[in-house]
C-alpha cells in the first residue's frame, strides 16, 4: 500500500495552513516586548508559550537550576549565568521562560512543562520574583527612557534596573549615578535589590549597546557595572543573573571583538557559561512550533518503518555517519521532516558565520511547510517526508530566507537557473522531458536542491556526497539507479554546479557548463561545416578496391569508368527529405557530366540518416576545443582543467560515432535499374577501422559486391555470341545491374585465368585476318598474362574444342534415300560425311556395294532386268550406310529434289518499344554481339513528356550531348 503524504497525517498551524507564515522577527522572541507587553501572544501569553515550549536539556538544567537558587538554595546552583550560545541559538527564549516564571511565581505551575522544571529543580513551586530586564538593542542612553510619563528619566542600564525592581525607591538610590553616568559600586546595588522576595535580572544583545556608546565612557561603566552586579548577585541567597552578550560576529569590528571578550572572560569567570545547543532536540522544537503536534499517528509509524527497512536494505550506499541500525528511531525523531533536513544545518551550515540555528531554521521551515502543505492539497505532489529536495527554492521570499543565512544573496542566479524559479530553470526543464519514473518524483530537482542544501550554496567549500544524496532524495518505491542516471543529466546541464570525483558544489561561480554553453553559442556554421566535412574524410579511411569522392554536387565529379566508386554524400543531402537526395543521386548515377553514364553500376552512394546530430555534435566539439585554447586567459580552476581535458577528449571521440551513426543509408543501383536503399542499422567505430569497411561487407553479405567470380557464372551470362572481349567482360561487372560489381577489376583476370585453365573457357587474341592468336585452352594461364582489351576474347569450352579437335568422321549418310529405277537404268548416290562437331569432312576410302545391279566406286548404280527393292550400302571408316533402290519396269518418279542448303538472311529488322530501365539489357544481349562484325545500323527515336513539362535547360543540355557524339541536333520541342 502507498505510504501516506505527510499533509495527510499531521497538520501545520493555522497560520503555516493558510499560506500566512511568519516573518522572522515575529518567528524571535523580543524580550522587551514580553516585559512591557507588546510581544506576539506566541511569547505574550505564558500558557501559550509554554504549550509551543520544548524544554531541551540545556534549558530544563538552566531553568531548574535558576528556580533553585530563586528559592534560595545555594548548594548546586549559580547566581550568574552567561549565555554562550551561536547567534539566533535559542538564548533570547531561555531569558523568555525565566521571565515568566519569576513574574508568574505558583500561579505557573498549571503551564505545560513547568512541573518538569521544579522536579528537577527539587522544589514544589516557582517563588515569585522582582524582575528586571534590560535589553541592548532597545534602550537609548541620550533619549533616556521615561520622564514624559510620569516616571523618572532614567538614562543608564543600572537607572533601568533599580527601577523595574524596586520602582521609585529603587531608582533613588542611583539617580545621582544615572544621571553623571557611572556605575554603581556593590553596596549601591544591594541597597536597591528587594529585601522581601527573590530578583532576576536578565539582560541582553548586551553588544549593541556597547558599540554605541563606546564614545560616550557608558560602555565602559557598563563593564563595571556588570561587574559589580555580578559579585552582589553572588553574594544574594535568592538572586539570579543571566546575561547574552552576543551579536552576529559579521557585524563586530575590533573594537567590539576586543570588548566582546573583555566581557565574556568576566562573565565567564563570576558566572556560569551556558550553551543552549539544541542539538538531536531541534525536531522536537520545530514540531511544538510548526504543527499541531499530537505524537506519531499509525500513518506516521508506516511512513517511519518502510524509510527505515529502505535504509537497512541499502546501508552500503549510504553515508556512514547515518544510523542505520538505529534508523526507525532517526526518523521517528524527526518526522515529518526527513533526518537529513534537520541534520545537514547541524552538519554543515553551522559552520556558516550568519546562520542561526534555532531561529534561522525555525524561519526556514515554516516558509518550507506552508508552501509544501498549500502545493500538496493542490494535488502537486505526494511525498510522504518533507525532504532536502522538497524545499520551495521557488518562492522568492524563501530563497531570501535562505540567502540570509548563508549571508550569500549573489546565490539567486545559481538557484534560478540549475534548479528552478525560472521557466526554463535546468532541473525542472529535465524533470519535464524525463522518464515517468523521475517525472513523477521530481528527481532532478530534488537532486539538485539537496546537492544546494547538503553543499551550503558553496559557501566554505562543503560538497555534497553520492550517498549523501542518495539518502536524502531516495524513497522506498523509487530506483536507487535513478540517483545516478539524475547527477549524470545535471552535471552535464547545471551552470554553476561543480563536479570533481563524484562529489557536488552549487556556488556562484560559473562552471565549464556555462562557458560552454555561452561559446557554443557563438560557433560559425561555415567552421561546423568545415569541421564536420574532415571528420567525414576521417571516418571513410581509404580501402583498396574502390575510390572515395567526397561530397560530389556535379555528375562530373564522379569518374566513369569500370572500377567501384563509394560517393560520399555531403550531410546536408541526407534522408531526411529521401526524395531530394534520392533524385540528386539518381541524377548523378545516370549522367556524367553532359552526357549518360555507362558504368552506373560502379557507383555506391553513401548518405546520412540526418545532418542534425552531426552538426550539433561539432558544435559542441569546436565548443570544448575554444575553450581549451582559452583556459589560461580564463583563469579556470585546475580541476575544471581536468574535466575540460576530459571534455575535449569526450567531444572529439562523440563527432567520430556521430559520423559513424548518421552514415547508415547506401544508394546503389538495383536489378530493376532503380537506385535501391540498404539500411546498415545501428554502426560504430568497434565494428571496424572504417566505415567502407563496413559498407562493403554489408554488401558482400547482401550479394551486391563479390570479391571474386567463378568462370561458371561467365558461362551461365554468356551474352549468345560465339567470342566475348575481356574488355566487355569486365565492363558488364560495372555496367549491368545483372553483374554483381567486383571488388577489384583484377578479378575478371583471375576468373578468366581459372576458366582457362579449368578448361570452361578459352582465351584467344583475335588477329585482323580473323585467325586466333594466341589460343590457350585447357592449360595454365596466369592472371598476369590476362589482357583487357578489346581485341582479346574469351570463347566457351565448345567453340574452343571446335578450333582444336581434329576432325573424326562420326556421321555417313547416302542420298538419295529410297531411290525408284527403271530394269536397266541408272541412278547416282552420294555418300556424305560430318565430324564429331556436325561439320561436313570428305569421306576418304569409300566402298560402295549393293544388290539389284552394279554399283561403282563413285555410287553410279546400273539396275538389273529383275524388278524388286534392293539394299544399297556405304562402308568408310568403320561406319556404314544404307538406303534402298526399287527397280520396276514401269516408269519410275522423279527423284525429290536435294534438300536446299540453309539459308542465309541478308538482313534483320526490329521495330518496337524498349523500357528506359531495361536500354542496358537490351544492347548487352541483343546488339552487343552484332557491334563488331560491321553491317548494324541502329536508328532511334525517343520522345520523354514527363510531368510537370521540361525545362528549357534540359532541351538545350540533349541538343549539345547530341552533338558532342557527332549526331544532328535537330530535336523536336512541342510546348
């Protein structure tokens, strides 16, 4: 179940509910204004001050030990006592208590607390006392006080005294002393204290009547006089002094550091030196005055008991100085504050000289729970403590609290601009774009106010830990991970915050952050583009086997010719608008310069996924590198020189991985004719030296690019020829998207050197007279003896046995078949012979023989008188043919005609329409192998009527690649 919000479960005083928290004068006790009545009704009222009282140790001792020396008990007790205690510690409040008690005597014995005083005092009730008070800040030697009113003037702090104590009488008897200004001697004193009853005298912020009137000899007097009343106290069974000396030491000069101690040493050697440090009891101070406090509720105990078992469950990431086995009791004490908000103005800012521990924190936090319980109700947030990172640095007159006691008000554009106060405040604005999680908890923000809180604004250099913070801002439900994930996003964002080995400093001072912000500002976008362009270079290293151009805006840029070319796109042409960059690269692939492209093929397109992360990522690297060059004449702190090392190295090595990101697209033409796009996913520089690497991996894997070929895949692209130059061959690699592009032009040579050798290709130089010279077949051939021309050729395994094998007879065969002869005539045969390969070959030692007749050694064969069909036989070379012969007496038929001999045409005419994508295939399989045997003429007509119409430009472009080929340029316009 969720823990309950601390708004829930205790409640605020009316006035902290209603938005109205006091201010800090009304948050000290005045202690003349309790004397003569004007005070708050918080410290007016005694029942009402003793109910908002926490008796700390120092005070129940200070107060039960005046009690007993009120009652005239000397043994254990002090008549004097000197209030030693930090500004704003508390002292005033003490002088406070005892005031009412002396004035309230029995009658205070009903009030909260009071009975714990007289039983530690030993006694049943308080006597009631004459008291006097005299506060420093208050009463004015020259105007005096009284005399307009009925009274005497009284001019001094002893003419003061005598008569608050003992009224008319009491002030005769030092009317003379006040009116010339000296101090009374002892028997003075004694002769004006009451004879009838105890006497208390408080006196304090005795410093600032000292310093001015220093010139006037009453500071001096004051000396004496205090003195004096010191050593009659003393003497008295039922007197008490108790004096505060102290004001802020920032506001003493020499003068009055040098009488502060003056009257410290005497107080310190007549009296008793109290501390009245509150120390562990400070939560239980701030809860009676803060809250209406009625003890920890069941909500309270949960609260208290899922932080505790979170602090167990992680006591090695927490500081040491925490309690962990203690920790239900740590936050039991403090609830609904967090320990470390009590802690860390005991940790750290008491060392501040402006901080004042009870009435500084007390201000503190009653602006810190007014806002946090108004923005709780509202539904704002749910925290079940009032944590470090919980504190409402947001509202101006909280920060102005702050400021005050860190005696520091140049803090103002720290906290509004890294924490929050402002729109655009660095924690909030992180918070908004964060991740649920932290969203939800505020982190950044209370990361940051912790590191604020824990580091004192920078004020004497404390920092704040990783524990440390970790302990304040972590809550049961929440990732401890997210700590990390938090200060990471702060360091690299803050402007006045510190970093040096995981510990963390707000302070006035501008940290590398904000230089860098401020420098970044100010980079040229011709410099990132310059800067961006060499770290392109960089990362596309030279590979062997294909060329690199880089950033090409013409077609003339990119060579055409038969051997890979990776054209490196410039980031500006990037996929973020595909159709402009797809066309570009398309329009490149198809020209060269002024005239079309053959080798399309060879070209691979390298291209951004977007120019943005590039871009900014040298802009912080150019950032970085300015500063660095600057840091002497910036005086930077040697550990901001450390981290602006470790920036500049960072930067350099993040522009790498941005080339290594952005460059993930490849352009390449497809089997359709049609540039088509290759994904290279997620790339960085730990996949290899350099991103053609990369890239041709990809496209070996993919099938596009092939480091070698077998001389069978030759065989199976054979273009329907008898001879193929090597020229073409290797030209086919590069021009034709049906050729897988080679890495390396070499490697038609090893193929065709391994074809020959294989016996699957012959490799033949083709002589003016048509005769083949060399012709190598079916014996090793060197790839270095490979020639690339276009007057060497390859032939296929069977041609080439057709130039090699000699001719064998495997065929005979007699015409005419089935021959009709009259009884005594005469018909001829032939005897005809093909070789192993089909081809005709004289038939050598024929012998002819057959039945019905005679036949000769040349196939005349002369009919007998018999008619019949008789058999007519061939023999040669082991082969024998055989056809028939009848012999009638009638009329024979003519004989059928000789088959005619194969026709040869005189001509080939095609007319139809080729696709522009498929131009390619068709001249490499249909008219390729008719180019060099002369007689092809090839006469065309296009007509283009794209979209959107031609520009005129383009018109007069096709008019001059026209005649730079030599051919009429009397195009045809239709507008």
């Amino acid at each position: 179940m969720a823990l309950q919000p601390w708004y829930k479960v205790v409640y605020p005083r009316e006035d902290l509910r209603e938005g109205k928290p006091l201010d800090a004068s009304e948050l000290a006790v005045h202690l003349d204004q309790v004397r003569d009545g004007r005070a708050n009704p918080d410290y007016q009222d005694p029942a009402r001050f003793f109910s908002k009282t926490y008796l700390t140790k120092s005070l129940l001792a200070v107060s039960a030990e005046a009690v007993r020396r009120l009652c005239g008990i000397t043994t254990e007790t002090s008549a004097v006592f000197n209030m030693t205690t930090q500004f704003g510690g508390g002292k005033t409040h003490a002088l406070t208590l005892l005031c009412h008690l002396a004035r309230a005597g029995h009658e205070a014995k009903g009030w909260a607390g009071v009975n714990t005083i007289l039983e530690k005092a030993g006694v049943t009730e308080v006597p009631k006392a004459a008291v006097g008070v005299f506060v420093g800040t208050e009463f004015d030697s020259i105007t005096g006080r009284g005399g307009a009113n009925g009274t005497p003037l009284r001019k001094t702090p002893w003419g003061e005294l005598a008569w608050q104590i003992s009224g008319e009488a009491g002030f005769r008897a030092v009317a003379e002393h006040d009116q010339k200004g000296v101090a009374p001697a002892g028997e003075v004193i004694r002769s004006f204290l009451p004879k009838d009853r105890p006497c208390l005298v408080l006196m304090d912020e005795l410093m600032n009547y000292i310093s001015r009137n220093r010139k006037s000899g009453l500071a001096a007097q004051l000396y004496s006089f205090l003195q004096n009343l010191s050593e009659e106290a003393r003497a008295q069974d039922r007197m008490v002094l108790v004096v505060s000396i102290p004001a802020s030491e920032l506001e003493m000069n020499a003068e009055d550091q040098a009488d502060y101690d003056r009257f410290k040493k005497l107080l310190d050697r007549l009296g008793k030196a109290v501390i009245m440090a509150a120390e562990t009891e400070t939560a239980e101070i701030l809860r009676r005055r803060l809250f209406e406090w009625e003890g920890l509720t069941k909500d309270a105990q949960k609260t208290i008991a899922a932080f505790a078992e979170w602090c167990v469950e992680h006591r090695t990431q927490i500081p040491g100085w925490f309690p962990v086995d203690d920790a239900r009791n740590a936050f039991r004490a403090t609830y609904p504050f967090h320990p470390v908000v009590l802690s860390v103005f005991e940790r750290k800012w008491q060392q501040l000289p402006r901080f004042q521990r009870t009435r500084g924190i007390l201000r503190l936090l009653a602006l810190w729970v007014s806002k946090a319980y108004a923005e709780g109700f509202k539904g704002a947030h749910r925290d079940p403590l009032i944590g470090l990172g919980t504190a409402p640095l947001d509202e101006p007159f909280f920060r102005t609290a702050v400021f005050e006691q860190l005696g520091e008000a140049k803090l103002e554009g720290a906290v509004t601009t890294d924490i929050c106060g402002k729109r655009d405040s660095h924690a909030d604005r992180l918070d908004a774009a964060a991740t649920e999680d932290i969203r939800k908890a505020r982190l950044h923000r209370k990361v940051a106010s912790t590191i604020f809180f824990e580091s004192n604004g920078g004020q004497l250099r404390a920092e704040a830990t990783v524990p440390e913070i970790r302990l304040a801002v972590s809550e049961p439900n929440l990732d401890i991970g997210h700590v990390e994930t938090v200060l990471e996003t702060l360091g690299q964002t803050c402007y006045y915050l510190s970093v040096e080995r995981n510990r963390y400093r707000f302070s006035t001072t501008e940290n590398l952050i904000k230089r860098f912000s401020d420098r970044r500002a100010s980079i040229a976008d011709a410099a990132i583009d310059e800067r961006a362009r060499a770290e392109i270079q960089k990362v596309f290293a030279k590979y062997e086997g294909i060329e690199r151009v880089f950033f090409p805006e013409k077609s003339s840029a990119i060579p055409d010719r038969p051997a890979l070319v990776l054209a490196v796109l410039a980031p500006e042409h990037s996929m973020e608008d595909e159709g402009a960059t797809t066309a570009l690269a398309k329009s490149m692939t198809w020209e060269c310069g002024k005239s079309g492209r053959t080798f399309k093929s060879a070209i691979i397109w390298s291209v951004a996924e977007s120019s943005q992360t590039l871009r900014e990522e040298v802009r912080k690297a150019l950032a970085w590198e300015a500063i660095d060059a600057e840091k002497d004449e910036l005086h930077i702190e040697e550990s901001q020189k450390r981290q602006l090392d470790e920036h500049v190295r960072r930067s350099a090595r993040d522009v790498k991985e941005a080339v290594w990101r952005s460059y993930k697209f490849v352009l390449l033409l497809g089997k359709d004719n049609e540039l088509r796009k290759v994904d290279l996913g997620l790339v960085n520089s730990s996949q290899a030296a350099t991103l053609v690497e990369v890239i041709l991996k990809r496209l070996r894997e993919d099938g596009d690019i092939e480091k070698s070929i077998s001389p069978n895949f030759l065989v199976r692209k054979w273009p329907g020829f008898k001879e193929w130059s090597t020229k073409a061959v290797r030209d086919a690699f590069y021009a034709s998207p049906e050729f897988a592009r080679l890495l390396g032009a070499d490697a038609v040579k090893e193929t065709i050197a391994r074809g020959v050798s294989e016996g699957l290709l012959a490799y033949v130089g083709k002589r003016p007279d048509g005769r083949y010279e060399p012709f190598v077949f079916e014996r090793e051939l060197r790839m270095e003896e490979v020639e690339i021309s276009d007057d060497v050729f390859i032939l296929t395994a069977e041609e080439a046995k057709k130039r090699i094998e000699p001719p064998t007879l495997t065929t005979l065969t007699i015409s005419p078949q089935d021959a009709y002869v009259r009884c005594g005539g005469h018909v001829a045969f032939q005897a005809r012979g093909a070789d192993q390969h089909g081809r005709p070959m004289a038939v050598p030692d024929l012998v002819w023989s057959a039945m019905g007749g005679v036949i000769d050694e040349k196939g005349g064969f002369w009919a007998g008188e018999e008619e019949g069909k008789y058999q007519v036989e061939a023999t040669a070379g082991g082969l024998t043919a055989r056809t028939t012969v009848t012999i009638t007496k009638e009329e024979a038929p003519p004989p059928p005609p000789p088959p005619p001999p194969p026709r040869e045409a005189k001509t080939m005419r095609w007319t139809g329409d080729v696709p522009a994508q498929k131009w390619m295939n068709f001249y490499t399989k249909v008219l390729a192998k008719f180019a060099t045997s002369g007689g092809l003429k090839l006469t065309v007509s296009f007509e283009i009527t794209p979209e959107g119409g031609l520009p005129s430009h383009r018109v007069e472009e096709t008019k001059a690649t026209l005649r730079e080929l030599g051919l009429d340029d009397d195009v045809q316009v239709g507008w």
